[in-house]
C-alpha cells in the first residue's frame, strides 16, 4: 500500500469526527447506507470499482461491471437494508438495473431520521426503497455514466418520492483506475401527512454527496492484492476520508478466498472500522462485512454475486 493509501486510512480513523458539524436535516436515510457487501468492507469505497454494484456509487465504472448481486444488511433486530443489481454490456460501455430498500423503527415521531435512529429503533415504523437506472459509456478513453434514481420513503403517518440523478466519471492513470461521482442531484423531499397528525416535519435536504477517489491491485507470487481510497464531501461540508484493502488466495484454480479491512471518518450513527472476507468458487461469490456502528454495535451485511 503506497504512501497514499496508506494516509488516506490513517486520516479516517484519526480525524476529529467533532471538526466539522453533521446537519441532521439530510434524507432520505436510504441514500446514506452502504449499498454493497466488498465496498462496505474496504470503508464503504467504491468509486473506482468494478462490480455490478458499483451502480449505486460511481455509474461511470458501469463500463468495466460485470455481474449480478444480490445483499443484505442487519443493523439491529428491527432494522435491514438490501440491495440487487445487475449489469449488462452495451456497445463500448453498461446498462445497469438495481434497486435497494431499508425496514426500520424510529425512536421519534420525526422527518427526517439519522443513521443512528436505525440502531436505537423505537415506536415508529419506517421503510424505504429505490429503483434505479444506470448507464455509462466511453468517450476518448473517459469513462461517462449516470444514473436515474426513483426513491419512496415511509416513515409512520408520513410519505415522500422523487427522482434524484448520479453522474460520474473514470479514466486509468498510471496502473491506477480514478473515479469522480456525484450523487443524489435533486429537490429536497416534501413529506405529506394526514390532516391533524402530530407528526413532526422538519425540513430536509436531499444527501448531495461528491466522491473521488481511485483504486489499484497488483499480484505477487502467493497473493494478490487491492487497495482503494477516497474522500467525500457531503452537501452540509463534512468530509469522508475513507479506504481498504483487501487480499487474495487460491490454492486451486476457481477457488479463491479474500480477506478485506477498512476505515472512513464516521458520519453520525457509524463507527471507524470495516471489515470483511469471501470466498470464490468459479463464478459465484459470497462475500461477508461488519462495520461498526454508534453505542458499541455491528452491522452485519452478506452478499452473493455471479459473474
């Protein structure tokens, strides 16, 4: 791991988290969880990757996808989230379909709810699901993509849904794959509530997020490895360091198991450390990772994909 990497990581996990204030006035909650088993292991980095899930991070790396995946996240006894996505090839570049959704109690009464509201749980009930559309193509050796995005959000007596767009770029520098993506480009959401519910509005912004980032593998005689970072800046000015690694092994040819850690300066309700592993038999993957998230508690996400 360069010099790079390597201070990318050690900013995550050593930077104030106190030095920049997080707005809680950010929603839909479900544009702000992970979105896919091996990114959520290396600090939840994916804009330089190359699997069909990479739709719900950078849809420019549409063009080097390949796969389908379909994952699942327990955050606590009354929260998950899951993801599905497929890739496809299309001229010089990706079509793409996917689509997430999130189940949750809340503690409050409130629009809209924090990432740590999922784990605390509570009296009101809430979901929330998206479908989503991606293409990307290559134009003088640039990566071009963007994606469509139709999100519903239930949170008790309330409801809110719109289209909110990606956009990203990739190109390969020097052995190195970059990323750049900008996400969830829309209006802010405006909840509907019955008439006479106590159901406290307050207002919201949709979670703009900017990431860039780049990842690189390279192989050894015994191992192969992968090393990725990025930063993020999200639409209330708090900046997301984060960054992994992950390490190969096949003993046979087809079969291959990987070991993944990571870290990322945590938003509200997160932890610093990622973590995961997987194992590879011809083209079907499982794939485990945990993060950590607020009050000492674990997510616990698993994935299979086909490629």
């Amino acid at each position: 791991m360069n010099f790079l990497q390597r201070a990318v990581l050690s900013t995550a996990l050593l930077l104030p988290t106190g030095l920049t204030a997080q707005s809680g006035d950010l929603g839909p909650i479900l544009l702000r969880l992970p979105a896919s088993v091996r990114a959520l292991a290396m600090g939840n980095v994916a804009v330089a990757g190359r699997d069909d899930d990479v739709l719900f991070y950078n849809p420019a790396q549409l063009v080097a996808a390949r796969g389908t995946s379909v994952s699942m996240e327990q955050f606590s006894s009354t929260a998950h989230t899951g993801s599905l996505s497929t890739v496809i090839r299309f001229n010089s570049g990706g079509v793409a379909i996917g689509a997430t959704m999130a189940e949750f109690d809340s503690p409050l009464a409130a629009y809209p709810v924090a990432r740590a509201d999922l784990v605390s749980g509570g009296p009101v009930l809430g979901s929330s699901g998206s479908l989503v559309i991606g293409a990307a193509q290559v134009i003088k050796s640039i990566r071009i993509g963007g994606a469509a995005k139709f999100v519903d959000e239930r949170i008790g007596p309330t409801r809110s849904a719109r289209g909110v767009f990606d956009v990203g770029l990739g190109r390969d520098f020097f052995g190195y794959a970059f990323g750049l993506a900008v996400q969830n480009i829309g209006e802010s959401f405006e909840p509907t509530t019955p008439p006479g519910s106590e159901f406290i509005r307050r207002g919201s912004r949709m979670p703009l997020r900017s990431t860039f980032g780049a990842m690189r593998g390279w192989n050894t005689t015994t191992f192969d490895f992968t090393a990725t970072a990025a930063v993020s800046v999200l639409r209330d000015g708090f900046v997301v360091p984060a960054g992994g690694a992950e390490m190969f092994y096949s003993w046979l040819s087809g079969y291959t198991v990987v070991v993944r850690a990571g870290g990322r300066r945590p938003e509200t309700g997160e932890g610093p450390l990622t973590a995961g592993a997987g194992l590879t038999v011809d083209r079907l993957s499982l794939d485990y990772a945990v993060e950590t998230l607020s009050g000492s508690r674990f997510g616990h996400r698993i994935g299979l994909r086909i490629r």
